[in-house]
RNA sequence: GGGCAGUUAGCUCAGUUGGCUAGAGCGUCUCGUUGACGUCGAGAAGGUCACUGGUUCGAAUCCAGUACUGCCCACCA
C-alpha cells in the first residue's frame, strides 16, 4: 500500500522539494507567447533566522507564484537576501563581544571579513529555511544585495544621481546613533514614551523650560512668540544673563515657533543638536555650535564636563546649577518621547554633520525624456494616484502620500562600515582645490592634479538605497538583459506593511529615477503575524514566539502555511496558535484520507472489473452534482486568486473537500457502483485547486496516483460546462437535506444512531428519493424504508410516530408508545411559533405598499415563495403535532 | 495633535453592489464507530451584529456622532 494509515509530511516534505528544484521546475517556462509573471522576493536580512513574518511571506508569494505558473504564464520568483548594513553590522559586533572585541580593535578591514564568514553562515541558514516552507523560487538567479554585480549598479545610481544634481553632499542636521556612530534616516528613528523631569531653569529675567540641560552650555538666545505680551517690548534686546559657566549675552527674537501656552513661553535654543532649533538658527542666521560629539560625550564647551557622556552628567550639571541658583523648579514626572536607534534603542543625538543627501524636490529630466520633468517626490506620488501602482489593499495609498508628500531630502550617507562605499574620492595630493571625485570604477589619478594620493569617502550608504534598485539591479540593471526586458516592471510586490516607507516607497522612488518605470503594478500588504491575545511576537519573549521550523517540524510545511493563509486579509494582522496549525494539520491528513480511499475504491473497481466491459461510465446523480459543485468550485477560486483573496479560495476548496466531497460523494460512493473517471477527476480537480496551498501533501498524493510528473506543473482547471447539470444538483440536494432531517429526527429523540429503524418518506419528488433508496437507507441507518409519492391515509393513521418535515420531504418515522415525545412536542411548538412569526415578518412585508412599489422584481417573488414555503411548512408541522 | 483600522457565537474570523429566520472553523455538550481518516462521524446549544441617531419599503452592511481597542505619522522646548 502507497498510502499509509496518517499523514506523515516529514516523511515526504524534503524528497519532493528536492524533486522539484532538481527538475528545473522553479525557473520561469520559455514558452512562446506565455505571458511573463514575476515575485521579487524581499531579501531577509542576512542577520540570523526567518520568523513567522518571512513565513507568511513565503507562503503567500508561493501561493501567488504556483498559481500563475500552473495557469501557464513564465513565472519568476527570484529569492535573494539583503546585506542589511546596520542590522548585520550590529549582530557581529555582539557576536565578537563575547570575544571581547570591539570593531575598532579589529580594524575595518578585518572586522569586514568577520562580517563576510558571519553573513555566508546567515544565508545557508536563511535558504534551507525558504526551501523548508516549500517556496517553489528560482534558485538559479538568487541574489545578494551586496554581491559584486548589485554592488556595480548601486554605484552606477549614485553617479548618475551625483551627475544630475540629485545627490549633494551637505553640512546638516541629523539623527545620530552614538553607540552605531553613525547618522540614521527620519524613519529610522523610533519613539518611546517616558517620564523624567522638567527642568525649569532662570536665565536672566527669563525662565526656560528644558528636559535636557546639558545641551545648554551655549544657549545665548531666546525665542519668543512676536505676539507675546509678555515679551513683546523686549525683542531685539540683548541682556547680560548670569549662566552654567559665567555671563553671557544673550539676544531676544522673535519667531512664531515658540508657544506662548507652554511653559513660560520663552525658550532658549540649542542649533547644534535640536531639528526645530536648528531651522531656527538657519532662518535667524544664527552661529552653530557643536557641543557633542559623534560618541555622544559633550566637547570643550562644556567646561568641567568636557569628555564626559552629554546624558550621564544631567544629574549632577543640575546639582551645579542649583548651587548657582540658575534652576527655578523641577516638574516631576513629565511624560516626552525620547528618540532611539531603530537598530539599538540607544538615545539619539542630532548633530551636525558633514553627509550626502538624496534630493527629492529637484525636478530632473528622466530616462528617455527629452526635457526636465517632475521631482521624485512628485514622481513617485504620480505613480500611485495614476493607479500605476495598485496598492492592496489600498487604504495604504493614503498612508502613502502622507508620507511621500512630507518627504525631506534623504540622508543616504552611514558611518557604517558594513554596506556599499560611497563612490566618492578626495584628492589628497598638492593641491587643496581639486574637486571630488564621483565614479562608478575606482578613479587610478585626480583629473584636476593627476596627483595619484586618493581617499575613497569612508562612509557608506544606506542599505535602503540598494534595496530600493532591487525589481532590477536583480534583473542585470544596468546592463539591458533579456531578464530584464522580460520581467520588468514585476508583477506584484508582497511584503508586510510595516515597510512600506523603508521599502516599498524607496523602490518607487529609485526605479522613477534609474528606468523611469514603475518596480512593481500590484503592492501586496500582508499583516502582522500576532499571538492568539493580539500581542506582538518578539525574539526577546521566547513564551510568545512561535518558531516556523518547530511547526514545521511538528505539524508540516503545508499545516503552517495554511494557518497562516486561512482567515487573514490583506493589510490586517493574523493571530497565529497552535491550535489553528493543529486544526489545518487535519484538513492537510483529510486531503490525505480522501484520496487514499479513493484509490482503494479505484483499485477494487478495476479488479472487479477485470476481463469484463462493466466499467461504468454513466453519470449517476451523485455525479453530476458533484461535477456541478466543482465546476462552481473551479470558477470562484480561481476568481478570487485572481483578486487576493487567498483566505476566500482556500476556505472553498476546504468546505469542498470536507463536506461536498468527503462527507457525501464519497459517502453515497460508498454504495454504489462507482464512475472511476469522476472520482478520479474530482479528485485530481481539488488536488490542483488546493496545491498552491498545500504544495506537499498533494505533489505526494498525486505521485501515489500514479503519474510520473508534478502536480505543480499541470494546468490549472478550467471550467467544463459540459460538466454543470443544475437541475440535476438541486435534486440530489434534496435527497442530501432529507437524510439531515432523518439524522436530526433520530437524534433529538435518543434514538440509538446505530439501530435500523423503519421509516417513511412522503414527497412530490419520490422518483429522486427512490433512485437513491439505498443511500438514504444506508446514510439514514433504516431498515424498511416506505417511498410515498403523496400522503395517504393509510399514512396519516400511522400511529405512534415521530415526523418532521424538510426541502418538501416529510419525515415519518413511526416509534413505540414507550418514546417519550414530550422533547419533540416542545420542539414542535416552538418551531410553529417561529415559523408563524416568519409569516408575519413576510406577509407584513408583502403587504406594505411602499415595499411591493420600490423593492426589485426578484426580490420581492424572492419572498413570495419563502411565503408559500413557510405555509406549508406550517400547515406540515401543525398536522405532525397531532401525533405527538 | 493628525490619520487609519477594528468592535458580529466562549475563542479566531467570514459576511462582495443594502434584500435568505446572520455563517464557518475551533472550543463546549450529547450520541456514536457504518468499507479512508479518532488528525474521524452525527446532532445540539450558543449572537440586542459596541452604542445612539439618521437615510431607506428594508441596515451587520450606507451616513453622522459616541465609547472602547490596536496601529501609523508628527512631535511641544
């Protein structure tokens, strides 16, 4: 026997994923005339392992790429991993602190080696667990965003970015990361509440409100509102204020940015190390001073506390200023937001600092455009508005434009060392007037001196600006590949919302500028993968963390991958527990079973019918309706694949296969000669439906069918409508509900469910029930069944007996005088007063004017007959209680 | 402060353009093992669709407001 008993998915999940990828069947068909379908896969960071985001990612992708293949369109899934410059440079420096080490005592070029060993041994770990969910992704074009090739188009954007005047290089403002040493974008700074104090500080006549004193040695400016009576009089006036080292003088102006409700309304102003102070000082003309450092530790001006850690000293800078009197009260528990390290959580430091900038308002003339045309920004909002990106589900357009459209200049310069060299070099030779030097291959001599003494920029650049080329640095970009022209712009993008900003926007940006095409037509935004109360799952907690590989292990490729699929919409967050895996490992070994029974029936059948010609070929009843149901089947999760709708498609098929296939065909199957050609195409139909989902258990029934190729390469079904037999489905339909109301009769009055019982069915369509007395004799566990085609009063004078009525079946089942029916009769008068409430509701409506005159045609004939149905049915149950 | 979601059975969620007596899975209870599957089968119980108004012949669905929950953005010295 080929099947066993349960299920087994360790058993087959690595043999088949090895079949597959050695086979060749991940790589996109070069079929003529197919149409090209392409994923990018996001690039895990080379940091470590996949956690269940990665895997909803992977599954749903997966889903997407099976489907499309199978449907016959050149399908590429390109896999690649991403360098993740801050992310892994951080992760090795943990590593080699347990060593003892520091980067800096390693120096750049070995730590960068370290960095390399550390990234190979991430990425082996990330492939395995990609090829664990099952992911059917070209290996044969995997890419590395920092692989030479990638790197060559990175450096090849920013000299054609540089030559276009989009990217400068500036003294700024930024966010910097003390312990990375490095600047950081706006979005990847993060914000957490917290309670400190408030210090109100005496500054000459003025008090000023401040939570962070230390960065206030220089302060020699204060700000008030123009409006302020309170201060009005002395704008433009300079006092002589007593402060932390000494007097100072100090200017009073007025600007619009101070609240005149907050605090005293006046604030001195730090340009250096604050954003607002910093446009302040632009707009005033002000002197800019740094008073921290890169390591966060306050400079020379800070007197007594020079070298010292600018937030270690508040405490006792404080205790200083209070002996000098210069603090008027401190405000407990005042609740801010402190800025940290999206990568560290260390607290951030603007400062100024010397960086190269993206500029996103500049208009430029883009590829293949004769003139000037619009900035990125404007592109890249354009793009969306124009729906040339699709974002689904598209309430994420407006979150999109909101921060498209506040976009500054983006700071692409890192103190990094891990990550993609700026293609920058400074002539250090003779002469000081040199211009840089911006070039995509290694400059050998300055143009200007010829002097051979270069310095590459020591800086790198953010890892979001490689990841942003990568719909076609993957592709070949800048060269003009066949790959290229063939799979770009991508088909569809999915990824988790939360990096839409990162990274979804970056790659419309970037792409804008380097093809002047769209990266991607569709966005994807799958949710967050949460804990059953809805709790983030964290590294940090391992109680909450759920690891894909244990279930994996535990419940299979396939039970995973539909937990996660099943009941999610795009955009919203999916609660993940092991129960729903557990729940899906059952559907998986039902699929299992199904077919396993099917091909016992398929074996039996052939040796009955061996030698002889009594194959049955007609269509029974049962058959058309099954066939009927999956043509319906067929078409609406194909419909709803083609919309997104993963969670809809794969609850048919499963509804399908459970109940419409197992719980009946196959039940009625059971007694009845069997047509081997609709078993085995109902079969095989669902096997292919539900395959993008379930990609193991499937491949591996289908070998056990007996073919000699994949499932995953067959054509996806279409619907035959050769193969809908409407009326014939209705009817079995009703044999279907009586056999429920039998069930539901016997149960109701403790009838033993195993105990044959004689019963009687009366109904108009007798000829349907007849043609299927044995099933409903077998399914209903009856002993004499008595078909009538209408009541007769041989019938009517059965006594005692239980009776129900359904679908224009009446149920008559005759039960000793011991029964006790006083259930039943209960049930019996609840029913008729909630079916004469149900006339009323309708009779009501179908008498009111304004209902007849406005309501559709067919929804008011739509309630007509629930009428007469409900008549009759309570016509039924009033002459049924007569027995009861 | 601005914005976006969500609120339907004990739990997780469906419910398309308004129109079945509001559904499924899991869990619970009862009963059961008939030729695949105990990772099984049959049946039942369980809902004021968060609240208040409005539009409509008709609202879980549309509109307005309220409450609670979650998230994103901005950040006040």
């Amino acid at each position: 026997m080929k099947f066993e008993k349960t299920y087994n998915a360790s058993k087959f999940e690595n043999d088949i994923y090895k079949k597959w990828e050695k086979s060749g069947a991940f790589k996109p068909s070069n079929k003529k005339g197919a149409k090209p379908f392409t994923i990018m896969m996001p690039p895990p960071n080379a940091t470590g392992t996949l956690h269940l985001g990665h895997a909803v990612m992977l599954a749903l992708e997966d889903i997407m790429v099976r489907f499309h293949r199978m449907k016959g369109d050149s399908t590429l899934w390109l896999p690649g991993t991403d360098h993740a410059s801050i992310a892994t440079q951080n992760k090795v420096e943990k590593v080699i602190a347990v060593e003892g080490l520091t980067r800096h005592d390693m120096g750049r070029e070995k730590f960068l080696k370290r960095v390399g060993q550390f990234v190979k041994g991430s990425q082996n770990t990330i492939r395995n667990q990609v090829r664990k969910m099952g992911s059917s992704c070209d290996w044969s074009r995997e890419r590395y965003t920092f692989e030479p090739h990638l790197s060559t188009a990175v450096s090849e954007v920013f000299v054609r970015m540089y030559n276009d005047g989009l990217i400068y290089r500036g003294h700024r403002i930024v966010n910097w990361c003390p312990r990375c040493e490095s600047t950081l974008a706006d979005d990847e700074v993060t914000y957490k509440e917290e309670r400190t104090q408030f210090y109100y500080l005496k500054y000459g006549p003025f008090v000023i409100g401040t939570v962070r004193p230390e960065t206030k040695f220089l302060d020699k400016v204060i700000i008030v509102h123009p409006d302020d009576e309170r201060y009005k009089e002395s704008i433009g006036k300079k006092v002589m204020v007593p402060w932390i080292d000494g007097d100072v003088e100090a200017t009073i102006i007025g600007d619009k940015a101070a609240d005149m409700d907050f605090g005293t309304g006046a604030m001195t102003i730090t340009p250096a190390h604050d954003f607002i102070d910093f446009d302040l000082a632009k707009r005033h003309g002000l002197e800019i001073i740094q008073i921290i450092d890169e390591k966060g530790n306050l400079n020379h001006h800070a007197g007594e506390f020079a070298g010292q850690n600018a937030r270690a000293i508040r405490k006792k800078l404080v205790a200083k200023m209070t002996e000098k009197g210069l603090v008027d009260h401190i405000e407990e528990n005042y609740v801010h937001n402190i800025a940290l390290c999206y990568r560290c959580d260390t607290p951030i430091e603007p400062l100024v600092s010397q960086q190269w900038f993206i500029n996103v308002d500049k208009k430029f003339k883009g590829v293949g455009e004769k003139t000037v045309g619009k900035s990125l920004k404007d592109r890249s909002i354009e793009v969306v508005r124009k729906k040339k990106v699709e974002i689904v589900p598209d309430r994420f357009e407006k979150t999109y434009f909101n921060w498209m459209e506040n976009l500054h200049d983006w700071c692409i310069s890192r103190q990094i060392w891990f990550g993609h060299r700026i293609p920058v070099w400074y002539c250090k030779g003779a002469s000081t007037k040199c211009e840089p030097i911006v070039s995509a291959k290694t400059p050998l001599k300055c143009m200007n001196c010829g002097s051979k003494k270069l310095e590459q920029d020591p800086d790198t650049l953010d890892t979001w600006f490689s990841s942003g080329l990568w719909t076609f640095s993957t592709l070949g970009w800048p060269k003009n590949t066949p790959d290229l022209k063939k799979f770009h712009p991508t088909s569809v993008l999915e990824t988790g919302y939360d990096i839409l900003f990162f990274w979804v926007a970056r790659m419309i940006l970037m792409t804008q500028y380097a093809l002047n095409e769209v990266p991607f037509k569709t966005v994807y935004l799958h949710g967050l993968v949460r804990t059953r109360e809805g709790k983030k799952m964290s590294k940090s907690n391992p109680e909450t963390c759920i690891d894909p590989l244990d279930m994996i292990s535990k419940y299979g490729a396939d039970a995973l991958r539909l937990s996660m699929v099943i009941g999610g919409t795009p955009g919203n967050d999916i609660r993940l527990y092991e129960e729903k895996i557990a729940a899906s490992r059952n559907f998986v070994n039902k699929i299992w079973n199904a077919a396993r029974f099917a091909v016992m029936q398929i074996e039996e059948e052939k040796k009955q019918s061996k030698g002889t010609k009594n194959r049955k070929t007609k269509l029974s009843l049962t058959d058309k309706w099954i066939l009927t149901l999956t043509q319906e089947l067929i078409k609406s999760v194909t419909k709803d694949l083609e919309n997104y709708k993963f969670s809809d498609a794969g609850s048919k098929i499963y509804d399908f296969t459970w109940n419409s296939f197992c719980a009946w065909y196959l039940e009625f199957s059971k007694g009845e000669q069997k047509n081997i050609a609709v078993l085995t195409e109902v079969l095989e139909t669902i096997l292919k439906l539900i395959h993008p989902f379930v990609p193991y258990v499937t491949e591996a029934i289908w070998k056990n069918l007996g073919h000699k190729d994949f499932v995953m390469l067959q054509k996806w079904p279409v619907v035959d409508k050769k193969k809908l037999f409407i009326t014939q489905a209705r009817e079995l339909q009703i044999v279907v509900d009586a056999i429920c109301a039998i069930r539901t009769l016997r149960q109701e009055n403790a009838i033993d469910i195993v105990k044959k019982i004689p019963l009687t069915l009366v109904s108009s369509h007798s000829k349907i029930l007849e043609e299927k007395r044995d099933a409903i004799e077998r399914l209903g566990r009856i002993s004499e069944l008595t078909i009538a085609n209408k009541m007769s009063e041989e019938i009517e004078a059965m006594k005692p007996t239980l009776r129900t009525f359904c679908a224009g079946v009446e149920v008559i089942l005759p039960v000793s005088d011991l029964i006790d029916v006083s259930s039943q009769r209960a049930k019996n008068i609840e029913e008729i007063a909630n079916v004469e409430k149900y006339i009323a509701t309708l009779s009501g409506k179908l008498s009111n004017k304004n209902y007849v005159e406005r309501a559709p045609a067919d929804i008011i004939s739509q309630d007509k007959d629930r009428l007469e149905e409900a008549k009759t049915r309570i016509e039924k149950l009033k002459s049924q209680s007569r027995y009861l």
